[in-house]
C-alpha cells in the first residue's frame, strides 16, 4: 500500500523534489481559499499528503501537498488520475496538531490524546500553514498511525532545518518556497487533455512564426512564447510515445461533390456513388509529364473520333464483391439542390433531400443493405448526407451540424456552406475509454463570375471565421439530440478536428478574363484551353487557379488537393451549342468541383483517388468523387493522461527566482565542407541542459529586421524544450537551389553565417556555420556558359571568359548529353515522361565516365562526363 501511495505522489511531482512521507487520509474541511481555486475536484473524499525535499545551494526546505483524486469515482484511481489540491509550505509558523477523531459530530476541538501505538485509532489532522491567517486550517482524519508519525518526523524535521539556517544567516524572515511555484499555482491544463482537439491551423504552422517578435538582446513575450513551446513539446511526445504505441484503426471514406442545377435524379449514379467502375488516368499529374511526349500521350488517352477519354478498369483492380474494399463512410455534398426563389425565403420541405438520399441507397445496390444514413443537413440549396456501414454506426456520436449563408447581401443561403461534425471511436477489444477520432466535412458553394475572384477569397475567409459548431447544437437527424450533461464547451471552429475535407464549387460563366487568382478555373485563353484537352492536357493542372490561390495563401492556406488527373467538371450542354467533347462553346471549361483536406501531425489522412464521372449528364456539371484512408490511432484515456501528466510536471515550470536556465552547446562551429548545387547536407548540434529547471530555446535574428537564417540554412527545430537533465539534437541542413547556385556559379563560393539561438530567461548563444560551394555547369545562363575557357569548377577566376566570338556555339556539356540521348537512347521509352530518381539524377551530375545503360525498367542510367 505505502508503495502505491508512493508511485502515486511520484508520477506528479518534479524530478527535482524528493518524496519523503506519504499519508492516506480523508478530508473533513477545507478551506475557502481551496475550494475557489480548485472546484473542480470533489470536496470530500480520499486525500494524500505527501512531505517533498528540495535542496538548492545545500539548503534543504520542505513543503506538503496535498493530492486529490481527479474524478468522483475513486474506487478504481490510478496514480496519474490525481493533482495537487495544495501545496504547503513547512516554514517556520507551519503547525499540525493532532486529535482524537469525533467523526459524529466533527468536533475538531482538543481532547485527551491516545498513543499512537494503539491499533485502529482514527486521528484528526489540523493544518495551519501559517503564512496566512485568515485561511482555514485544513483538517483531516487517519487510520494509517506509522504513516502519521513519518510524515510529522519529517516536517518537524525540515522545520528546524529551516530554523538553523534561518538563525545561521541571521534572518527572522520565512524562505520564500520559489520551487513550491508549480505546486502552488493553477496550472493550466495541456489542451491535448482537453474535449475536443486543437485547431488544424495553428498545428500546421511552423511554431517559430506563432512566437513573438525578438531579436538579439530583445526576447520578447518570454512568459507567452513559453506557453506556445511548451504545448508543442508535450504533443510531440504523445506522438512519439503513444503514436507507435496504440496502434490504429482504418477509416476508409468516399467523398463526392455534385452541382446538380436544380435538378432531381433522373439517372444511375452508381459509378459515383460505389466507384467501382474505375477509368484510368486521363491526364498524368505535371510531375510525371514531359512536353516532349504530350501529343503522342494525348493520343494514348483519347478517341481521335469522339475526343471522349477512353474508359478502362486496371488490371489490379480488387474484386468490388467482397466488400474488403468498400467505404466505412460515405459523405455526398451537393450545391444548388433548390434554386427556388421560395426557398431563399423559407426552407421547411425535405423532398429534394429525400430523392437524393433515396438515390444513394438506390445506387449502392445490394449493399445498401449494408449502409444507413447517419445525418444531414440542408441550407437552401447546398446540402450534405453521411453515410455509413451499420455495423459502424454505434461507433459515432456527438453528431453536430452548422451553416452559414453567404449569397445575397451576404447573409442569403443560395451561397455560403454546411457542415457536419461527427465523433468516431473505434471497436476496441481492450478495457478502458477510448479517445474518439473527430471528423469534419464541409460543403460550400461561392460566388460566381470570374471577375467575382475577390468576393469568393472574402467568402472563404468569412466562412473560416463564421462557420463554427455551437454547444448543443445537434443536427435536426441526430439520433443525438441532447449533449452529455457533463459535456461544457464553447462554440468550436470547423478546424478543430483530426479530419477535415471540405468540397467546393463555383458556377463558371462567360467572361473569360485570364487575370485573376482565384477563379477556380484556368488561366488561359479559350481556344487554349480547348487545344490542350485535345494534344496537352497535362499543362492544365499547374494552371487551375486553385492551386494558385492555395499556393499564394489568398484562400484553403494549408489545406491539400490530389494532383488532378481528370477532365474539367464544368460546363457540359444543356440543350446548347457545345464542342465534340460536350463542353459549352460559349464557356471555358473548368474544373469548378473540388475536394480538398487539411492535414493533421495527430491523424494520417491518405488520398487514394480523385476523378470525375462524365457518364452522369443529367447537369452542366460532372460530379467528382475523392477516396481516403484515415489513420484513427487508438489512444486509452487513462494511458493518454498519465503519458501527458509525466511530461508536463517536468515542464511546467521554466522560470524561476532562485535559478536561471543554463544550456550547454556541444559545438558552436559547423563547418559543411565543400557543398555542390542540389545536394542537402546535413549536421547535428546537441544542446544540454546543465541547469536546475527546465529550459525552451528559439532561434532569433540579429535585429528586428534580419532574417533569422540565410536561404541556405533549414533549421529542423527552430524552437524546442529541454528537461532538466536531458538533452537534445538540433538539424542544420544546408541545401544551394537554382537560384543561388545561378550567382554562386559567377561569384564568392564562401558561405558563411551567425545563427543566435535565445534561451527563455536566459542568454543568447551564437553557431559559427561555413561552407564552400562547388561550381557547377548547371543553373547558369547558357550564353555565360558557352563563353567559359576551362571547365567550370577549375575556372579560378570568373571574369575571365572568352570574347563573344570566340564563344562556342553551344555549351559542350550541353552538347554531349544530347549527342549521346540521339545516338543510344532515342529509342527509349518514356525517356521524357518517367520521372528520373533523385539519386540517379545526383550522379549523373557529378559522375565521369562516358557510359549509360538502360535500367531493367526501361529508364535510363546516364554516366556521362563530368557535367559539373
């Protein structure tokens, strides 16, 4: 029994600290002061006292806590289920006075004192701390006599220790108990621990950019800079720890996304909804492309008759019979369901909801058996249905749905988004609570008319911001139409989830401006764009102005889509004009039917597919469907606190009066050597903590204005957190880019840089780096490079280059690629389309011979001489 008693006050308290008494008790009073600060925790019950030792400057001081169990039920607590109620100072006024227990009555006053021998005495415990007055003494009872009479040796003990050094020193005053800080203040709790997860934003920005602004001998916010590292170190040993640990559960979810135009389902959509008629790629992504290859490509995929890509199943594709491969979830977002004007005004019918969801159920075939529908929701047009397999389906709760209108005036529902919010906790065989995996899908419909780009950019930002879920409000379909009465949250954004896939679309009509960056479409001409889907289709995905807004960061910042393969969803016929392939001739096509997600560091979301289904012509736009896979690790309640609490005690305070941080560097010089154009290299510094308290560093910049490292440097861990006692590895990689390399190539070939790395409440240390660069043929401008009299890396001097009619005709470096790809490897096939492997391509710069094979899959293997 001591034992656990002891395991237990361990897993709360510091490393610093030693436990020298524990105590089991049960409280009978507490204190005001108590019970404002903590009223969280049960004001009866079970308590554990616990005498803690620190000695600092070889003083010894003292202090009681006092632990509470954290939950109501304390039948069953384990060691991290408890906290520190309160923490007590033994200074020189501290004073525990024993009585004789009257448990009927509560008469704490004094009464004839048994021996403490005497088996089964119940005792009462009144503790003064005596550094306030006012405060009511804390009163307890026990049964546990040897475990009393420890824990009153050792206070009486530390108090005359106290008392020595205090007479020794001459002072009359109390120690001021610094250490005692982490015990004594309301710690706030890590928001891992907390009812839902944090936003997907802040986890995915770099941490380094959420600090406050510092520079050399300028810190900045320390106290809050502290909080921000301290969170994202204590989640990153969750990762490391429990990740790998726990184990997961596979979601498989299919995602599709329909304008339907107002229309109601008039056709079979099972090939969007099942997916299993799986065509190939019509357009391979960019990266795999070369312009070399487009038309013969180009012919490969489409009919020279119809223009119509070719439908094909792949050789692997699973048998769809079995079910191993069918979703877990299916999720159907569709935009302009109604278009109404009455619906704009009041929306009580749900016969347009109804025919759809009765649609998917039709199109799932024999396996709609399978499926049930577990929520929707519906804001005038735009409308969004979660699907899942029954046997699933007691795995779901906590079903939230919200809604913003951002059409006319702003407000009006014909534009705007839906969105549903859904908890996921996996079957588990094992015995405890589970921690559910949160989910989130979005619909959204933006505005229209290519000059409208600025409008669906604010939408964007407007719907971020409005788009939240309310305590308590649950979808209208819920079979969950109450929240827990022990649940008490605020109102929680769409990013505060583990997943989040969000479809979107945009109504493309006939301006065909080339000028704006979030048109949702392309930035080409019309007769361009028409050409290209006949003999380039390729070059078209690094034109949808998605991407580029994406890129740019004007809207979905940080969110992912999967290189898009297929043809423009938008605009398809509808009793009019329109080319051999279907498009509308008045209007550009346009990939205007979207899926995107945002990925989490917590939970793995895996895209396996993204396509659109040209079979379905019942509207002017095709739908698209995506498939992932989501990773659900399985934490335990129970294990996911403990492993949390571990950490943060060990943390939780990084200031204080008594000590300051101190690291040490183990090397403050890093030399990288002779470094080539394209090549990453790569060094460690260890950074230890010789200090007595935990210690955050970041790395700044010389002044307010300067960068805090040169294009060249990555710093792998910007910011970080050291534990007393331990250590840590910081990357520097160094890695010279295009551009770079161009003014390497004509200039200083000596790098060199000052890295400062700041310590909180601490001092600066300064990281000496050097590097020297090895000139290369590459990244140069050709017309320079024809004019270079020796090989560049034995040129000694730049300015030396030949007269400009004396320049060769070409680069001979140039000149013998080509020489040899004509003579030995014309013939091969993919040359310019199979993307080389970076390590082939690595040699073929630096290596310097004068051979090349083809590789057994018909790739070649340059060996040519040296082109560096």
């Amino acid at each position: 029994m001591a034992n656990d008693l002891y395991n237990t006050v361990k897993a709360i308290t510091r490393s610093s600290e030693t436990v020298k008494a524990v105590l089991e008790t049960e409280l009978i009073l507490i204190s005001d002061r108590t019970r404002d600060n903590k009223s969280y925790l049960p004001s009866r019950g079970k308590r554990i006292l616990a005498v803690l030792s620190h000695t600092e400057l070889q003083r010894e001081e003292g202090c009681l806590l006092v632990l509470c169990p954290r939950y109501w039920d304390e039948s069953s607590a384990a060691p991290h289920d408890y906290a520190v109620e309160e923490a007590i100072p033994i200074g020189i006024n501290f004073v525990i006075t024993i009585t004789q227990s009257r448990r009927n009555t509560l008469d704490l006053r004094p009464s004839n004192i048994v021996a403490l021998s005497q088996s089964r005495t119940e005792l009462s415990l009144a503790i003064s701390p005596g550094h306030d007055s006012a405060a009511d003494p804390l009163s307890f009872v026990t049964q546990d006599i040897q475990g009393l009479q420890l824990v009153l040796s050792e206070c009486r003990r530390l108090k005359d220790s106290l008392m020595r050094a205090a007479d020794g020193l001459g002072q009359t005053r109390q120690s001021t108990f610094a250490w005692t800080a982490p015990y004594m203040a309301k710690v706030p709790q890590p928001s891992i621990l907390t009812s839902g997860p944090p936003d997907l934003r802040t986890l995915n920005t770099p941490l380094h950019t959420l600090l406050s602004p510092a520079s050399a001998g300028a810190p900045g916010d320390e106290a809050s800079d502290i909080e921000l590292i301290r969170e994202d170190w204590v989640r990153s040993k969750i990762r490391e720890e429990l990740t790998s640990n726990s184990g997961t559960s596979l979601l498989r979810i299919r995602v599709g996304t329909f304008n339907v135009n107002g229309k109601l389902p008039t056709q079979d959509l099972s090939t969007w909804v099942q997916g299993h008629r799986v065509r190939a790629d019509f357009i391979p992504p960019l990266e795999q492309m070369s312009p070399l290859s487009l038309g013969e490509i180009a012919r490969d995929l489409f009919d020279n008759e119809s223009g119509l890509p070719q439908l094909t199943k792949p050789e692997s594709s699973p048998d769809v019979s079995d079910g191993s491969h069918d979703p877990d979830i299916l999720v159907f977002g569709f935009q302009e369901v109604d278009l109404s004007t009455e619906a704009l005004l009041y929306s009580t019918s749900t016969v347009r909801e109804d025919a759809w969801c009765m649609a998917l159920f039709a199109s799932l075939g024999e396996k709609a058996i399978l499926y049930e529908k577990l929520v929707s929701k519906q804001l005038v047009g735009m409308l969004l249905i979660v699907i899942v397999r029954k046997s699933l389906s007691p795995c779901f709760g906590r079903l939230q749905s919200g809604s913003v209108g951002a059409g006319i005036m702003g407000v009006m529902g014909n534009k705007g988004a839906v969105a549903l919010r859904v908890e996921y906790t996996p079957h588990s065989q094992c015995v405890g609570q589970r921690k559910p995996a949160v989910l989130t899908f979005v619909n959204s419909h933006l505005a229209a008319f290519d000059e409208m780009y600025e409008r669906r950019n604010a939408d964007f930002q407007d719907l971020s911001k409005r788009l939240v879920f309310e305590p308590g409000m649950m979808s209208d379909t819920s079979p969950q139409q109450v929240m827990p009465d022990n649940i008490t949250e605020g109102s929680r954004s769409v990013f505060e989830t583990d997943v989040l896939i969000w479809m979107v679309s945009v109504i493309g009509l006939t301006n065909y401006s080339n000028d704006s960056d979030l048109n949702y479409r392309i930035n080409l001409s019309d007769s361009d764009i028409r050409g290209l889907l006949s003999s380039e289709p390729d070059l078209i995905d690094d034109e949808i102005r998605l991407g580029l807004a994406i890129r740019t960061k004007k809207a979905f910042d940080g969110f992912c889509e999967h290189p898009i393969t297929h043809l423009p969803s938008y605009r398809f016929s509808m009793g009019i004009v329109a080319d051999h392939r279907g498009y509308d001739v008045k209007r550009k096509p346009a990939w205007t039917d979207r899926i995107l997600y945002f990925p989490s560091t917590m939970t793995a979301c895996r895209q396996s597919n993204y396509t659109s289904h040209p079979e379905i012509t019942m509207s002017d736009h095709k739908p698209v469907s995506a498939e992932f896979e989501v990773d659900t690790v399985l934490f335990d309640m129970s294990e996911l606190n403990a492993c949390v609490l571990s950490h943060w005690k060990n943390v939780v305070n990084l200031k204080s009066l008594d000590s300051s941080p101190k690291v040490r560097l183990r090397d403050t010089m890093v030399d990288f050597g002779s470094v080539r154009h394209a090549c990453r290299a790569v060094k460690h510094i260890k950074v230890e903590n010789v200090g007595d308290i935990a210690c955050s560093y970041r790395f700044i910049g010389a002044t307010p204005e300067a960068s805090i490292h040169p294009e060249w440097i990555t710093i792998e861990r910007m910011t970080g957190l050291v534990p007393q006692g331990s250590d840590t590895d910081i990357t520097i990689s160094l890695f010279i880019g295009d551009s770079l390399a161009t003014c390497l190539n004509s200039g200083n070939p000596e790098l060199a840089c000052t890295l400062i790395m700041h310590t909180a409440y601490g001092k600066d240390h300064f990281i000496t780096v050097a590097a020297k660069y090895e000139r290369t043929c590459f990244a140069n401008n050709l017309e320079w490079l024809a004019r270079l009299p020796v090989p560049i890396r034995t040129l000694s001097n730049v300015d030396v280059l030949l007269p400009a009619d004396r320049a060769t005709s070409a680069p001979r470096e140039v000149m013998r690629l080509i020489n040899w790809l004509m003579s030995n490897a014309a013939g091969v096939v993919g040359l310019f389309v199979r993307p080389g492997q970076p390590e082939l391509i690595s040699q073929i710069r630096e290596v310097r011979g004068v051979r090349m094979f083809v590789s057994e899959r018909n790739s070649p293997a340059i060996s040519a001489w040296t082109l560096a």
